[in-house]
C-alpha cells in the first residue's frame, strides 16, 4: 500500500512558518506523506522549513488573472485543482476565519467530508478520524469521514512541533494555475488592511498558536499593562474579553471567545474576567486554566486549576517577576 | 424587498448540553433558544425593510427559515417577536444526523422554492451556531444556491444592488463588495439586537408557521440526513471535569503562588 498524500495549507509560507504551520506537518508525517501548498510563493527559509519536515513537494495554487486569493471562493477553487494534481488523501489547514471558509467550500466542490476545529486528527484503520472538543470543552466527539477524501482544520498546540527523522532530500516547487470561475469573481476586494500586532506587542507569538495565554477583562480596568508584563514573562500572547474590546482597551484581534479567536494554549492565564459563557467557549479546551480575581465567587474559579484571589495589581507582577527570576536561573543552570 | 434569514433551535449556552447516544446534539423544548447570533441577522434584516419607513414597511418581507425536529420551531417563534414576517419550518424524519452539507443543502432548497414565489434580495445569516461553531454554513449556502459570499460582517451596507461588508479576520479588514442577490452573515459587533416588544410577543404565539418536508422542497431523502452524511460522529463523551484546586487567597504572595504552580507542574 502506497502511504496517501496529505495536503497541508500553509498560512504563512510568503515569511516563515510558525508553530501553527509546523504543527500541521508533523500531523501530516504521523498520517502519510506531506505536501506543502500555499497561495504564495515560498520564501527561502520557508521552503528550507519544509524540507526539514520532511516535504519534497510544495504547490503553489495560484489564480489566472488579477484575482486575490483573499476572495473565499476563488481560493477554494485553486486548492480544488492543487487536490487533484497531488490526489490527496487528506487536507488540513489551521483554522482561521478565512481557511475554514475556504476549506468549506473545498470540501463542497470536490465532494469531501469536512471536520471544523478539531483537536487532533488521526486514522482508524483506513477511516480519517477528527477528534473534537465541544460545547466550550464539556464533551469529546469522534467524527468519522466516511468519503475519500477528507478535510480538517486543526487547533494549535494539538502536537509538538517535530521534524521526522528524515529530512527531504531537497523540494520541488510546482504552481498550479486554476482560472476562477464567474461566481468566484462576483465578489471583489474593495480593500485589505493587515493590522498591526496587539497592543504593538512586537516579537510575541499570534493569540491562536501561542503556548501561553494571558487574558485581561474588565477587572484590569483598561490598564493591560501587567496582563503584557506577565505575557512576556512567558512568552505568551495577550487576550482580552468581549468587554475590554467594546471598552476599547484593547483591539477586536485580542478578543478571546465564541465569537472572537479560540486558544488552546499550553497555560492560559485569566485576569479580571469573570467567566461568562462566551468567553470560555474560546478558552475551554486549554491544557491549564489559571485565574487571577479579587471576587472569590468567580465563575472561571469554577473551570480554573488554579486561581488566587487577589488584585491584579499586586498578583499579576510579583508572578511575572517570579517566572523571570526563575527563567533567569535555568539559564544560568544549564550555562 | 424579500429578505431570508436562516434560524436555528440550539440548546441554551447557559445550560448543560449534551449529545444522544446517536451522536446528535441533545435538543430539547426546555432548554431550547434561537441561536442568539441569528438575532444580529434579524436585525440587519429589519432595519433595512423599516429603512424606507412603516409606510413602505408591507411591501417588504423578513423570511425566517429554519431546519430541524419539532421544538426547532421556538426559533421561529423568537423571530417572530422581533418583527420577522414569515416563518418557514423544514421538517422531515430523513433530515436526522445531516451534516453541515445536507443542512445547507435543505436550507438551500426551501430558499429556493422561496424563490418560485418572488425574487430574493438577500440571505443574511448570523455568523456561528453557538453549539457548532463551525462558521461554515453561510459559505456552504451560497456555493449550493451560487451566490456570491460576503461574510463575517462587522459592518453591512446595502443600496443601489450592491452589498458592502467590512469583514474583522484574525489580524485584518477587509472590505468586500458584490452584487446582490447575495449570501451575507454578520457578526455580533454589526448591530445590537432589539428587545421584542409586547404586541409582537403576543401576536408571535399563534402566528402561522409554513410547514415543509423534504417532497414540498423537491428534495429526497438521499440528499440529507444521515444517508448523505460525509462525516458521522461515532463516539461522544462527556469530558471528566478538571482538578480542581481551592483558590489561593492572596496575603502578598498570590503572585509567588501563581509562579510556583507553573514551575512545580513543568509548566515553563
Ligand atoms: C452574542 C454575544 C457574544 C459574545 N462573545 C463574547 C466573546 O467572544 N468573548 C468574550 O469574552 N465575551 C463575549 N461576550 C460577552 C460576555 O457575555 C461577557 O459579558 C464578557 O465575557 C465579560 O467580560 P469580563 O469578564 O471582562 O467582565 P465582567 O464579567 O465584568 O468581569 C470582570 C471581572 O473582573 C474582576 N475584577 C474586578 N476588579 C478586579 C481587580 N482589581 N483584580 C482582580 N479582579 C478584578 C471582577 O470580580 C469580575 O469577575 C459575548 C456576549 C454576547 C451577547
């Protein structure tokens, strides 16, 4: 038996690859053969990232014509043809807003079952499994794909990123140009406006594939100040609440919850966030759950491993002082 | 004007929910509720029929349509309340254990044999399903009825034909515009949803429902359900809850606390 081709989208591929990207493609090892595709030419690093887990081919799906592949359904229609070029097995993206639109409508046009959001994927036999978390991380589902070919988006931080034993030799670059059709092209892009990072929060990793977390809401009282000390003192990224956000204390992008990003991270840190159900359904399916609130009724103690009770003010800087002195003495250890 | 707002009946978040031993989400009458981001639809919907005033506002029509068992007709009922004009309920045993395709695909064909009665301006969808959370439906609706897709709204225009949406992602705007007839869904940041007031409460109760099954839609059982399913959840179980520690009260050294329990569980 042939090992199947596992087609993995990469988001970032024009740069680098971040864990996110690395991630998927230490999935695809454990899976079949991985295959690199991305809507933009890879960078040198990028390519040289790829050969190292392994991927000797990498497609480009592009667009006839001037048609960005920021519009859904044109994009969907070059992964189409990237698909049948590489007769994948298996498609996995992350899941961003825009690729689980896109993937949607790839699974649509060419026939294949689709799981959202899963927490990992695997094979069961010659069956495609995604393993989900639901209801803000109350219940674990198995969904089976029954057609042959499947497409998932997978959650960060589902595995460590690992290179296979073996590198590729060396990768072959091929670009597949699909002409879009007339309802793809119905839509044009009037305008894209790639946002600064949260609170100029330069050097910290994206909120949705960071390892750690720290959140603020209403109870930072608009000072996310020590909510980015202790970030940074993890090497984590910023979140907020649904109510920070509409207070303008922090940007739409930091906005954690069912209707804002989902993270998953390794520790997710809560400040001065009460708990409300919106919010843990962004933030449920995280390893641990630490929460830092002067209310000892708070909802999120309820879901927390481990919480104090206390001011920000006074608990959030005595930790990240804590975690640096701490960090500072391992690397003193291990110098 | 004729406008179609997809509905669905989910479970309350602030319930407990759960799933059959068939791998279906658990609905029941109880604990039953619109889904509260098809409210920021329904909204949008009405404020552009009650754009030209409460004289014009008859000529003009909100179709709710929602596809499910029985008590999926609460969310139609909840739309009604708000000022929606028409309900449609697609209901028919073959419809259990769709997946994301075979719902798009009723909802798509009850929008269609809409369609035989006028022409639609609009679909506007809400952004999620807080029980799914999949996000995909709007998309998979427009690529069934090949409509352009202007989702994930933050910010909605629609005049002279055209649809603009300005569109929040993860890290950029983008501004979209297309033709209408369109497949738009809206986020939670698009409007602030209206309270239902009195008179439409009551009138709401004993309002008629269309009522549709599969034959009236021309669709057959084959095409939804379980028997078109591309995926099937094959097991389902609840998560045992998390250890859970007492709170630490901080006395000056809650911060120390918090840093040690990261060190001592290997957490750095
Ligand atoms: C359709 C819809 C979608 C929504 N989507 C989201 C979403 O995606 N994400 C989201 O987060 N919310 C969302 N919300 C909002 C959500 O319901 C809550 O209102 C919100 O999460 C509460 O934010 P909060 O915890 O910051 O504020 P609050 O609930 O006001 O809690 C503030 C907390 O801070 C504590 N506190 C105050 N002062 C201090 C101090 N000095 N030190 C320590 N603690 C202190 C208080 O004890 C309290 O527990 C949504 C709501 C709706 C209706």
């Amino acid at each position: 038996m042939t090992t199947p081709n596992i087609l993995v989208l990469l988001d970032t591929a024009d740069t680098q690859l971040t864990s996110a990207g690395l991630e998927l493609l230490t999935l695809a090892n454990t899976l079949g053969t991985p295959v690199a595709v991305s809507f933009h030419e890879p960078s040198a690093t990028a390519l040289e990232q790829v050969r190292t887990y392994g991927v000797s081919r990498f497609l480009v799906a592009a667009l006839d014509g001037d048609i960005s592949p920021h519009i859904t359904p044109a994009a969907a229609e070059a992964l189409a043809g990237v698909v049948k070029e590489t007769t994948a097995r298996v498609v996995l993206a992350s899941p961003t807003f825009q690729n689980k639109e896109v993937v949607a409508r790839l699974a649509h046009a060419i026939g294949a079952g689709l799981v959202i959001d899963t927490v990992t994927v695997g094979f069961e036999g010659d069956d495609f499994v995604g393993y989900k978390r639901v209801f803000a991380g109350s219940w674990d589902i198995d969904c089976k794909v029954v057609t042959d070919v499947a497409v998932a988006t997978v959650r960060a931080n589902a595995v460590i990123p690992t290179p296979p034993a073996q590198p590729a030799a060396d990768v072959q670059v091929e670009t597949v140009t699909v002409t879009p059709s007339a309802l793809a092209t119905s839509v044009s892009l009037v305008s894209r406006t790639v946002h600064p990072p949260i609170h100029g929060g330069v050097g910290r990793p994206r909120l949705a594939e960071a390892p750690y977390v720290v959140a603020g809401g209403r109870g930072t009282l608009g000072d996310f100040s020590q909510v980015e000390e202790l970030a940074d003192a993890l090497g984590g990224a910023v979140g907020a609440t649904r109510d920070a956000v509409d207070e303008g204390w922090i940007e739409h992008d930091a906005q954690i919850g069912q209707t804002g990003v989902t993270v998953a991270p390794r520790v997710y840190i809560g400040a001065g966030i009460s708990g409300a159900p919106h919010h843990r359904g962004g933030m449920q399916a995280s390893g641990v759950i630490v929460s830092v609130n002067s209310d000892p009724d708070c909802p999120l103690f309820e879901i927390s491993d481990f919480a104090v009770v206390g001011e920000l003010q006074d608990v959030l800087p005595q930790a990240a002082a804590a975690i640096r002195e701490y960090k500072a003495s391992q690397g003193e250890a291990s110098a | 004007m004729r406008i179609v707002v997809p509905v669905k009946h989910v479970p309350d978040i602030h319930s407990d929910r759960s799933f059959t031993e068939e791998g279906r989400v658990a609905r029941g009458v109880e604990n039953g509720t619109l889904n509260e981001l098809d409210e920021n639809a329904i909204e949008c919907a009405l404020q552009l029929v009650e754009a030209a005033g409460p004289e014009h506002r008859a000529a003009h029509e909100v179709i709710v349509v929602t596809v499910g068992p029985t008590e999926a007709e609460g969310a139609l009922r909840k739309a009604f309340q708000l000022g929606a004009d028409t309900g449609v309920h697609v209901t028919d045993p073959a419809i259990g254990g769709s997946d994301v395709f075979g719902t798009a695909t009723a909802v798509a064909a009850a929008i269609r044999k809409l369609s035989e009665s006028g022409p639609i301006d609009l679909i506007i969808t809400g952004m999620a399903a807080l029980d799914g959370l999949g996000s995909v439906i709007p998309s998979l609706l427009a690529a069934e009825l090949e409509l352009p897709q202007l989702t994930l709204g933050t910010r909605f225009e629609f005049s002279d034909g055209m649809v603009e949406v300005t569109r929040e992602l993860d890290g950029v705007t983008e501004v979209i515009t297309a033709p209408a007839p369109a497949v738009v869904s809206v986020t939670d940041h698009v409007n602030t949803p209206r309270y239902p007031n009195f008179k439409l409460i009551m009138a709401a109760r004993t309002k008629e429902i269309i009522q549709w099954s599969l034959t009236d839609i021309a669709l057959n059982p084959n095409d939804v359900g379980e028997a078109a399913a591309r995926t099937h959840v094959v097991k389902s179980a609840p998560r045992p809850p998390r250890d859970i520690t007492p709170p630490v009260v901080d006395k000056g050294d809650g911060g120390l606390a918090l840093a040690r329990y990261l060190i001592d569980n290997d957490l750095i």
